[in-house]
C-alpha cells in the first residue's frame, strides 16, 4: 500500500512544526549584505565568541558562521585575486 509522500516523509510521519509554519507564509527575516558585514566585523574585531556576538543580534549561532565563513571566503578570493 503507497502512501503519498509529505515534506517530513512518509504520510504517517509527523511533520516537524517549522515546516508547517514555512509552509502557511510564516515570516521569513532577510538581512541586507550590510547588516551580514558589520555582524562580521563585529565578531571578527570585538573580541568576544560567536553564541554571545550571535544572541546579541537575535541570530542563530550557524547563521553567524555561514556569514563569517562567506566573508573569509570571499576575502582570501579577493586578495588571491589581486596577486594576480
């Protein structure tokens, strides 16, 4: 017997409640490239560890860092780059 196939698996599954809340149009935060920029230059200069910079500006810790690792990066592809 087939069972059609929801976004959590199979139709008996549970769905995980973020989901359901993507799904109904819940809101979705965008950041400007600016904002992204100096949340980096903020934990890059400030001297302090990730979870504190990131609860700071109401971010997840793994959003912060996908930043920070997009931002070094760009800025090695930069400087590689210029050498040429």
């Amino acid at each position: 017997m087939d069972f059609p196939l929801r976004a959590g698996g199979f139709a008996n599954e549970p769905e995980h409640p973020r989901r359901a809340i993507w799904r109904r149009g819940g809101t979705r935060r965008r950041f400007t490239n600016e904002f992204k920029a100096q949340a980096v230059k903020r934990l890059l200069e400030g001297g302090r560890g990730l979870s504190e910079v990131a609860t700071e500006l109401g971010l997840s810790t793994g959003q912060l860092s996908a930043w920070r690792t997009e931002h070094l990066d760009t800025s090695k592809y930069l400087a590689a780059s210029a050498l040429r």
